[in-house]
C-alpha cells in the first residue's frame, strides 16, 4: 500500500507472518509482520528525510 502527496508518501507492505504456523490462540499468536518507508522531500521544514521499518527478529 502506497499513500503519498506532493511532499510525502509512506509504503507499507506485509512480509511474513511471526511464526510459520500457529501454535496456540489463531487470533493473537502469529501477528503480522508489516515493512514500510516513509519519505519527505525538502521544504522550508523539515529537512528531507528516509526512514525505512525494521522487521523484527
């Protein structure tokens, strides 16, 4: 998913599950695990900026 504008936009994608299978409650046991960036461009603040998400481990 790709939400953006004339100055920002922000990607979001899933990767994987927590666990490959799930083991206990299907509800709450294997969450989702999202990647994304976030990006600005210059302007008279902020300053132009690339973050990107970390998968967890």
């Amino acid at each position: 998913m790709r939400l953006s504008d004339d100055s920002s936009s922000i990607d979001l994608r899933p990767l994987r599950y927590q666990f490959p299978k799930v083991t206990g409650d299907m509800y709450d046991d294997n969450w989702l695990v999202i990647g994304g960036s976030v990006t600005t461009t210059p302007s008279a603040s902020p300053p132009r900026a690339r973050l990107k998400a970390r998968t967890a481990q």
